[in-house]
C-alpha cells in the first residue's frame, strides 16, 4: 500500500503505471483527484 497523502505533498508530477504500462503522467494534485483512474487501477483517494 502506498502513502497517498504523502506523494501528494512530496511529488509535484505522477506517472501511474499497472501491469508495465503507463497509464497516467501529470500534476500529482490532478492524478490524485481523478476518482476513476485511481479505482481502475487499485489506488485509494488520499
């Protein structure tokens, strides 16, 4: 399990990746806020 609150504060970019591919690269305050994207790909709203 990752500390989302954490990359929030720490990382101004994100890169998703699942299964070896990258299916998300920006703002990490725009990835982080994208419910869809991260339930598709296991990741909690921090």
């Amino acid at each position: 399990m990752y500390d989302m609150a954490m990359v929030k504060e720490l990382f101004p970019r994100t890169i998703v990746m699942d299964e070896g591919l990258i299916v998300a690269d920006g703002k990490t305050s725009e990835i982080l806020e994208d419910e869809k994207l991260l339930e598709a790909h296991g990741l909690e709203k921090p």
